[in-house]
C-alpha cells in the first residue's frame, strides 16, 4: 500500500494559545489540564455532542448559537475588516460557543493550500457560517472567486450577512443546495459561476462526511478540475472521512498526490483530526 506523506502542521506550536480576548487566565485554568485546553468542561461542546445527530442532518446545533454568531460579529468586529471579523469569529468560537468551523489552527493549513495553489476558481463545500470562505478570501489572488455550497438555508442567510460585513460579498457566492441534489446545483454552477471544463482551481470540502468521495467524484465526472488543481479536505480523523481516505491512498501517485496534516479539531487541542491535501495528477 502507498504511503501518504505526512507533515506536521507548520503552524503546530503557535496554536494553542486562544486571542487575547479569549477567556480570562483564571477561566482558562478551569477548561486547561497541563496546558491543554479541555473541550469536554466547555458546555457549549457538550451541548454539541448532545446534538451531534442533529447538527450532522441539518447543520445547526439548535440552541441558536450560529444566529448569535452574526450578532456577536456585528458588536465586536470593525466593519469591512477581513482579518478582524475572523479574529472575532475565533474569539467567540472560544470564548461563547464552541463552533464546527475549520478554525483557526486548521485554518492555517487552508490558507498555505490556497496561497500555493494561486487559485482563480474556487469551490466549498460547506459553507456553514462563512469563516472558511474568509479565510480562502484572504488567501486568494486578487480577481479570484468563490463559490461556496451549503446546504442549510438559515445558515446560508448567516455567512452572507458576515461575508457582507468583512466587505467581501463580491469575492464569495454562498449557493443553497448540495452537488448531489439532482444537477440543479451542478447547473447553476455552470450556467451562472462560470464552472467549465478545467475551471476549477481549488476545492474546500468540510460538508456532510459521507458525501465527500461521491462529491469528489461528480466534480471529477464534470471536468472541472485540472492537472495541478488543489483539493483540501477537513475533518478526515474527526469525526472522520475513512472511504475518502482510502479512496485517495489508492491512487496516490497516480491520479492524486495527497499530503495529510496532523492537528486538531477546532478550537481546542485534545483530540486530533486530520486535513488532507490533494493534487489532482490528471487522468
Ligand atoms: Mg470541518
């Protein structure tokens, strides 16, 4: 069996520390042991794993946390300001609610992605509440455009409202629907987003994780993508992609060259997760 590269996130050592307007010294030691932050005595975590079924059927927790997520954004972030709005995403991420975005641990990995791939075209899967699509917006050349997929409606309305804020609207369209909803979607991209034979620099995928082969593949069966085209995926350990994985391990060096990021999942440092990063060989 082909073995992956590995390398270890770049950004590794200067994640854990939370912004500065994270939780006080005092607070933190309750939610630390040994310096490592414990997302289990967070109650806005455990209020997710209780909802985990649910966030993962309509991608809401269901205690509002992704409306007052807008809200806080709005009070506490310079209207206009990319990076500021994700700071203040990231500090309400730690210090509110726990929330499912890349963060920003990860988030430094997709950044690097995006900056080596120097896309023109590119594609998320999973919008959720936009914090992704501004991190690929302030990665992205000058002139490049995203378009990001989601599957929830009401989350949708949310990242255009925060995307509207940074002042990054004209760079990202959040589109309701998912690749595999029958070809309305698929359709729209290639109608009105410009999506064509080789277009397609750069896909995100952090959406439903059971879709992620079948969505690579209907990407693959359009012909959107091209021979050095970049396709990053989130959450592979956890809660875990294992068919992508394999899909991809199969045709190492062949059809794709995939590097995998060791880190952790979002906003805190316990459990590990894992974001693969492919090029598209051709074939
Ligand atoms: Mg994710």
């Amino acid at each position: 069996m082909t073995t992956f590269a590995k390398e270890e996130s770049a950004t590794e050592t200067s994640i854990r520390r939370p912004p500065a307007s994270a939780p006080s010294h005092h607070a933190r030691s309750l939610l630390e042991i040994g310096g490592r932050r414990m997302p289990f005595m967070r109650w806005s975590f455990i209020r997710l794993l209780l909802s985990l079924r649910r966030l993962m059927r309509v991608w809401q927790v269901g205690d509002g946390r992704e409306e007052r997520l807008a809200g806080y954004v709005v009070e506490n972030a310079h209207e206009r300001d990319l990076d500021d709005v994700i700071r203040a995403i990231d500090e309400y991420s730690y210090s509110r609610s726990y929330m499912i975005n890349v963060g920003d641990e990860k988030g430094a990995i997709l950044d690097e992605a995006v900056r080596r791939a120097r896309p023109s075209q590119l594609l998320e899967l999973g919008t959720y509440c936009g914090y992704s699509a501004l991190r690929m917006c302030r990665a992205m050349p000058d002139g490049a455009r995203l378009v990001s997929i989601e599957f929830n409606a009401a989350n949708a309305v949310i990242a255009r409202r925060i995307l509207e804020y940074a002042g990054v609207s004209d760079r990202v369209a959040v589109l309701v629907g998912t690749l595999g909803d029958g070809g309305l979607t698929i359709a729209s991209l290639e109608a009105e987003h410009g999506f064509s034979a080789g277009s397609l620099d750069f896909v995100f995928i952090d959406h439903d994780k059971s879709a992620y082969v079948s969505d690579l593949e209907l990407i693959l069966s359009r012909g959107w993508l091209h021979p050095g085209s970049v396709v990053v995926a989130d959450n592979v350990k956890f809660p875990g992609a294992p068919d992508y994985r394999a899909y991809l391990k199969e045709c190492q060096d062949v059809r794709w060259r995939t590097i995998e990021h060791e880190a952790h999942l979002e906003y805190q440092s316990l459990l590990r997760d894992l974001v693969l990063e492919s090029d598209y060989l051709g074939g």
